[in-house]
C-alpha cells in the first residue's frame, strides 16, 4: 500500500539532543567531525554568501551553519521545529547577525527581509516526498528574483545505502532509515522535484564520498578528496 499523500511529518521518531550536530562538529571522532566539515567546505566552495546577503538556514539544527554563514558576511536566520535545537542555538550562536526562530520547514512565513540565498542541508530526506514538494515551493515564494538553494541530501545512487545500512547496525548515530530518513533521492528525482517546484537547477555535486574514512590519518587529504 502506498504512503497517504497528505501525511505530514512534523518531526523524527527518533530524538535527536538539540546539541547534536555542534557536538558533531567539534567533539565527534575524525570521521564524524569531517563528515560534519564538509558541509561548510562545500558551501565555501560552491555558493558562499556575498557580504551583505540575507539568508535561510532552514532545518538549521544546533545553529552550526547559521554561524557559519554569518562568519562569512550574511546575515543569517536559521529555522527549525525543534524546541531543543533552537534553545540551543540561541544561547550558543545568537548575535547582532545571527536569529533564530521555531517553524516548520514546509510552512509558508514572512521573515524579516527577503533572502537573497536558502541554505537546507540534510533535511529533505527527513520529510515526505510531497512535503519536500511544499518546502521548495515555499522557497521559491520567498526569495528575490535570481535567488537561490544551497540543498544537500544523501544520494541514493551512491554507496549511501550500505554506509546507512551500517551504521544503524552498529548504532554509532541515531538510526537512519525511516526513524529520519523516509525519502530516498538519486540526482535524477531530486533535479526533477526541484522542477516541479519551479527552480532551475544549476549545479548537482557528490561531496564526501570516501573521505571522512581518510580524514583519522590525513585532514587535508580528506579535504582535498571531498
């Protein structure tokens, strides 16, 4: 029997501490620590902000991004349904240039400016597929014309099933598969659905690969392999 179309999820079955991803980043072992690492390695890479932007941080976690983005001129609020995170986030990262505010990431809002860039990374996988829909619908409603979506999910495509696979055996992270992870996307549908929802896609690129397995002997070899 196929998924109810309208069931909404509001969030994970699994908990997640609203610590999780900053202790991630900056106490998690080298593997850990890299794969964390490499988000702001590719958003220095492929779409930094420009000094002076507005932007999004949707499905911001514990606010290690939303920093980030600050740090590099933005300024920058981040977003998610997450009492935890949020709460967190604002005692460890709220500044002059760094908000943060409770909503959910497939609900319409007016925020304070109008962004000029969306960041979401690791959240679309959280959600159904047609609440992925509605949250890039609601994207495009709210940027600048000649905006655009920094989006990151796992790719399906890859040898992503078998690294899910495995570590939801060993319980190194919260478990993966459907306790959070309840779409799959490949390249293919996820340049589909950002079509649907009236984007165009520029650029779709592979980070990580098998560079966080380098990163506890070589840092900057596993930087240079992301």
């Amino acid at each position: 029997m196929g998924r109810d179309p309208t069931q909404r999820r509001t969030g994970d079955t699994t908990q997640i501490p609203g610590d999780y991803q900053y202790r991630a980043l900056t106490e998690g072992n080298a593997i850990q620590r890299h794969w964390h690492s490499t988000k702001q390695l590719a958003i220095t890479r492929l779409l930094p902000p420009r000094e002076g932007d507005y932007v999004l941080d949707v499905g911001c976690g514990s606010g290690v991004i939303t920093s980030f983005l600050a740090e590099q001129g933005a300024e920058a609020l981040g977003v998610d349904g997450s009492d935890a995170a949020i709460e967190f986030a604002r005692g460890r990262f709220a500044s002059p240039r760094v908000t943060f505010r409770k909503g959910l990431v497939d609900e319409a809002f007016e925020p304070p400016r109008i962004p000029d860039k969306i960041y979401c990374l690791e959240v679309i996988e959280h959600l159904y597929a047609a609440q992925g829909l509605a949250m890039l619908e609601v994207f495009r409603s709210l940027l600048r014309p000649g905006g655009e979506v920094f989006l990151t999910t796992p790719n399906y495509a890859s040898l992503w099933p078998v690294i899910e696979a495995l570590m939801d055996a060993t319980g190194v992270a919260p478990r993966l598969q459907d306790d959070q992870h309840v779409s799959r996307y490949r390249p293919g549908s996820l340049r589909r659905l950002a079509r649907r929802a009236g984007f165009e896609v520029t650029a779709i690129a592979t980070a990580c690969f098998l560079s966080p397995w380098i990163a506890p002997l070589s840092w900057s070899a596993a930087e240079h392999l992301a």
